[in-house]
C-alpha cells in the first residue's frame, strides 16, 4: 500500500470511534435494564481493555499487514483462506446489518411513504465511493464528521438539562447480576468488539501507530459519548417510554425544547447516524474488499468495492421481514459475532506470539 494512503492516529482514533457510534448513536445502547443501563456500558467498557489489547498486540506483532495476510502467515494457505472467507462474510452481514439500520430508521422517521430501496441505493453509492479512495479518505472523512457529531451530543445534551428528571435514575441497582451480565455481554458485542474489523484493514495504519493507543483512546472518548447519550434519553423519556421507543435518541431529540425559538432538533440525530453510519459501512466496504483481493490474488481491493457493495445491497433488501425482525436479531447477535469477535482474535494471538519468538530466536 502506498505510503500516503494510511492513516494518522487521529485519524484512526476518529474513524474508530464513529465506527463504534455506527448504529448506536440511533438505536441507542442497550437499555433493557432501564435506569441500571451505566452499569453494564462501563463493565462492557472494562471487558474491551484485554480484547482491544489483543487487536492491538496482532496489529503490533505484524505491523502494515491485515489480518487475511496475518492468517495466511501463522494457518498456511488452508487455514489462511478460511479465515479469510470467513471475515468477508462477518464484514459483508455487518455492512448489510447497518444499511438495513439506515433505511429502516428513515422510513420510520421522516419518509413512511418512500420505498427503502432508494434510501439503500444512495447510502451504499456514497460508501462505495469512499472505500474505493482509501483508508486515509475515511480517515479523513471521520475527522471533519466527529466534530460534528461530537458538538450535536453535547449541545443536545446541554441543551435537555432543564428538562431532565433525576427521579428516573431511581431506585439504583434493582436488576438482578445475571441481567446486569446479560446486557452487558450484549453492549460489548454490540458494538464494541465489532472494532476487529479494522485488522482487516491493519495495513492502512502508519507503522509509527501505537494500536494500543489508538484503541485506548477511542474507547475512552465512545464510553463518555454513550453515557452522556444514555442519561439524556433516560432523563427526559422515562423509563418506561425508553423502553418501547425504537429509535430512543431520535424520539429524545423531538420532545428537546430551547426557549419559544428553537424545537424539533431530530434532524441533528438523524445528521450523526448519518455520518457514523457512512463510516461503519465504508470501513465494512473496505475490510470486504481486502479480504476478495487476497483470497484470488488481486493486485489491489478496488475493483472489489463495487461488486462487494452490490451484494451488501441485495444482503440488506431480504435480512428482516420488518422492523421487529431486527430488534430481535439483536438478541441472538453476540452468540453469532462471538467467533469473530473474541476466538478467532485470541487464537491468532497466541499463535502469532509463538511466530514472534520463533523468529526472534532465528535471528
């Protein structure tokens, strides 16, 4: 990869941090324990410390490699291959998972009579378009895109804090532990440890970047975000509107009233997902069409965008019969993610120890 086509920290630490906002930023974090949802982001928070440590330790043993050249290294072509068909996938259902999150929330929310096609079709050309221009184009992209979503958290939350309702914060801890543990594996996985996509893009980081760094930083700057965003929605739907809403941050922007002057801010919500949601799929795009390019022996992933976003665009249109349908995937997702998200990693962990020392007593 040419020099000029990697990423800076900054750059990086932005892109993962819109990555992990994707979604959530209008579905909202899991809340299934209404006003004892702070507990399970920061234990979730506390549980992606040794799993981003064991990204960054794969990032730091094979420095400008993804992990499709990294399997093919440790697992020989057989095993390589297979982890590779097996990432392409993961990253094509995750593209497709946030496309369907897109349309779904905008027929919802401002467009009832539109049919969802168009929606997905403009989405996935924008995305397409950006992962065709390289990794430090997202990057870039996600540095002018987090000031932006950055400044409509903080102003919204802000601008609710004489709407709020402390009550709704009570009584403290009445979920039972094994809920507490349920929906905080659910917050981890969603979306915290999808972060293993970008070692399907390592070779688009500077080889001057700290991995550990840079995941410490971004999982610093999303467990603020997602607590602010909590406790605002918490604070002015209650519990029990938060609860049955769909698109919680959306419905909270809505009832957000500054003086007689200013009201109906939801397009500030819908603006974040916007952008959060271009970068999670781009980023999706990319670590599918890295994967395709290696699995035949391309010499680059670009003529691998178009066809990879044309069946995320046919994947989306038949994953869920309605809206129903993808709330109650999300239950059953973190069993499914489980192998790529944590297994696969920590094999390739250990294994790549094993070749460190190996080559170091070699030398």
């Amino acid at each position: 990869m040419m020099q000029n086509e990697k990423v800076t920290l900054s750059q990086a630490v932005y892109t993962i941090v819109l990555f992990n906002f994707g979604s959530s930023v209008i579905m909202g974090i899991n809340t299934s324990v209404n006003q004892d949802a702070w507990l399970p982001i920061i234990i979730a928070t506390a549980l992606s410390v040794p799993v981003f440590f064991i990204y960054s330790r794969i990032l730091k043993l094979f420095p400008e490699k993804n992990l499709f050249e990294i399997s093919e290294v440790l697992l020989g072509k057989v095993g390589g291959k297979i982890i590779t068909v097996m990432f392409i996938w993961y990253s094509i259902h995750l593209a497709a998972l946030v496309l369907r999150n897109f349309s779904e929330f905008t027929q919802i929310s401002s467009m009832p009579e539109t049919p969802q096609l168009p929606i997905m079709i403009l989405m996935i050309t924008t995305t397409i378009y950006l992962a065709r221009s390289s990794m430090r184009a997202i990057g870039k992209w996600s540095v002018a895109a987090i000031f932006l979503a950055s400044f409509v958290v903080i102003f919204t939350f802000v601008a609710s804090i004489h709407q709020v309702k402390l009550s709704d914060l009570l009584p403290f801890m009445e979920h039972p532990p094994a809920e507490i543990a349920k929906t905080s594996f659910q917050i981890f996985s969603f979306p915290y440890a999808e972060t293993v996509i970008f070692l399907c893009v390592g070779g688009g980081f500077h080889k001057e970047n700290k991995p550990f760094k840079m995941f410490s930083y971004a999982l610093l700057m999303i467990l603020i975000v997602f607590l602010l965003v909590f406790f605002r929605n918490l604070t002015l739907l209650g519990r029990s509107m938060m609860a049955i809403s769909f698109f919680p941050s959306y419905v909270t922007a809505r009832i957000i009233e500054i003086g007689d002057f200013l009201a109906r801010i939801e397009g500030s919500i819908s603006s974040n997902f916007l952008l959060a949601g271009i970068v999670k799929i781009s980023v999706c795009l990319l670590a599918a069409a890295k994967g395709l390019s290696n699995l035949f022996k391309l010499k680059g992933y670009r003529p691998m965008v178009l066809p990879v976003g044309m069946i995320v665009l046919a994947l989306c249109s038949i994953l869920y019969k309605n809206t129903m349908d993808m709330f109650i995937f999300i239950e059953y997702y973190p069993y499914y993610a489980l192998p790529f998200q944590i297994i696969i990693p920590l094999i390739i962990c250990i294994l790549g120890e094993v070749y460190a020392r190996k080559q170091k007593n070699k030398q």
